[in-house]
C-alpha cells in the first residue's frame, strides 16, 4: 500500500471520526504542549479538566514559569506521574528563558520532559512540522495493518515502527481541509488521525474490524492475527511495596514532610510513613482506620495501613516534618494513597 493510498484512507476515516478537542483548535505551541504533557499516562477524559484548569490559572507559559513548584504540584494533584508537573515547570522556565517557544523538532526535544513523541506531536500540531508523533496507537496500527511482528520493544522494532511512521508522513500534503472547519497542515492531520483511529477502532481488545476502511489491506485481518499484533518481547517485573502512615493529630495541627528525590511522589508532602519496620511508641491514643488499602502505580502495588494518633503533645520527628494546621492540608499538593488516608479520618 503507498504512502498516499494510506493517507487518503485514513484522512477520509478522520472526517467522519475526528474527536473534538480544545487543544486541537489552536496553534498556539505552548497550550499543544500543556496537552501533551498531561496526556502522557493519562487519559483525555480525565486530563481535560486538568488542561482548562492550568490554561484559565496560567494562560501563558511567562505566567507558569513564574508559579511557584508548590502551586505547579497542588494543580496537578491526582493525576499522577508528578515527575511530569516538575518537568513541565522546569521546561517553562526554559522556554521563557529563550524568549519565544522552540519552533523546531531539535528544539523542542530539548525541553525538560519532551521525548521523541511528544517532540513530534508538537512540531507537527503547533508548526506543521512532518515528523510522525510514535506512539502505542501507531504501533498498534502500523503493525496491524502492515502485518509487522517485529517486537516494539527492541532498538530494531522501534527502528522499523519509526522509519515506517516517517515514510508515510512524509509523503502527505502540506495542508489539508480540516474536520474542525477551515484548513491544517497535513501532518497535523496525519498524527491526530492515526492517534484516533488506534484510539477508537483499532483498539487493543476486540478492534472493531467490521467497519475499518482498512480491513482490504490490512494483513492481520486477513492472516486473523490481530490479537497477537503488536508484539511485545519482554514485561517489566512489577515490585509490592508495604507502607504504615500514621496521621499524627495533636491539639489541631499535624506533621508533614516533603519527599525527596530518589523514589515515587518527589516534592509531594505526606505524614510520618513507615515501611518495612515495627511502629513507632508514641504517646496517644492509636486508632486503626483502614488496613490493606492497595494502590497501583505503573511498576508498583503499594499496599498501605492507616492510623491515626491523637496526641497532647508533639511527637519527636525528623527535622525535615512541619507543623501545619489540619484545615491548611488543603494547600499542600499529596500523593492519591495520602488522599486516601485523608478521606477515611473523621
């Protein structure tokens, strides 16, 4: 199948299909990246309110590079991968620090946080840029279609997915009508299309094959492998965590701290944690509020205890814990297993 043929089946496909997104009526590069960024690990009904609350509290990168780490953390608070919210901080300040937002794919990978995908989904959404934005959807396609069991895992499997990607994006028109009205870039169109049709019909389980305008030319349809398509060679070994926290509740106040870098939730605040060690004897009354509570991350299962001590007098702690007033927690950015703590006091 050429390059055009492809193009034409898939551009067809996306007027009927486009999803309507408010960051795909825009070109401004610095709300395309706001999206990109939240989107990774996320999804878009759950990042969407999460893009208009940073674009309504910070409509320009000048006015995010100014917020303080705190305030970037607190927004994002829920959605996880926090490494994401410092990243697109930092990345902010770089950006200001240039003066203007990076117009080409060099520079824009530049960027704290932006990877080869979401270089490319930028340089071609926000600038028109052919460089095709890789990621799971077009594995899943590309390999479907194209019958490719080569494991998207392996430098050699990524060589051929991205060399593929680029070959058919760099045969499109430089614009083209656009489903939103108006006219757009043809790579544009090319990335977001193939983003939603691997997003809503050829999807992991049960691809919905009867009404895919690709089902003449697509090999796995027709040598019935599209439950094995795409081929992944190794799985990442998933590690289980056991954490005690102890809400320490002394005369309306309580102790938190925030954690370092070296592990999960950098720069977030969280009470007195204990793991892999016997509790601490504190004077108080200890109540148990929940046990087992289990939260998954993407290489972890933290299995967690709550409790909770009700104290006279402060508990001796470590000198990096602060003392703030219960009804002030709400300003601190926390971890979703210390939300969930919080949810089960009284």
């Amino acid at each position: 199948m050429t390059s055009n043929h492809f193009f034409a089946i898939l551009s067809r496909w996306y007027a009927l299909h486009a999803r309507d997104l408010p960051w795909r009526h825009t070109l401004d590069p610095y709300r395309i990246w706001l999206s990109e960024i939240i989107l990774q690990q996320t999804r878009i009904s759950q990042g969407m309110a999460y893009w208009q609350r940073f674009v309504e509290h910070w409509p320009t990168v000048e006015q995010l590079a100014e917020a303080s780490e705190d305030e970037v953390l607190k927004a994002w608070q829920g959605l996880g991968y926090y490494s994401r919210a410092r990243n697109l901080h930092y990345a902010a300040k770089q950006i200001v620090t240039i003066g203007h937002f990076p117009k080409t794919l060099r520079e824009i990978r530049q960027l704290k946080g932006v990877g080869d995908y979401t270089a490319a989904a930028i340089a071609s959404f926000a600038f028109g840029i052919k460089a095709a934005a890789v990621d799971g959807n077009f594995y899943r396609v590309l390999s479907r279609i194209y019958g490719i069991d080569t494991p998207i895992d392996t430098t050699v499997g990524k060589k051929t997915f991205a060399a593929l990607a680029e070959s058919l994006i760099k045969e499109v028109p430089d614009s083209v009508l656009s489903p939103y009205g108006g006219m757009m870039s043809g790579a544009s169109l090319f990335n977001q299309a193939v983003m939603d049709f691997g997003a809503t019909q050829c999807i992991p389980q049960t691809p919905h094959c009867d009404d895919c305008p690709f089902m003449e030319e697509c090999v796995a349809y027709r040598e019935n492998t599209i439950a094995s398509l795409p081929v992944k060679k190794g799985k990442t070994k998933v590690a289980t965590r056991h954490l005690i926290y102890i809400y320490v509740r002394c005369q309306g106040y309580t102790a938190i701290h925030r954690r370092g870098a070296g592990d999960i939730w950098q720069g977030l605040w969280e009470p007195p944690l204990f793991e892999d060690q016997p509790l601490p004897q504190w004077k108080g009354k200890l109540t148990l509020l929940a046990l087992g509570v289990k939260h998954v991350l993407t290489h972890r299962i933290l299995i967690a205890d709550f409790y909770c001590l009700d104290t006279d007098t402060r508990t001796a702690l470590p000198k990096d814990y602060i003392w703030v007033p219960e009804e002030g927690l709400k300003n601190y950015a926390v971890p979703r297993l210390v939300e969930k703590l919080l949810q089960t006091l009284s």
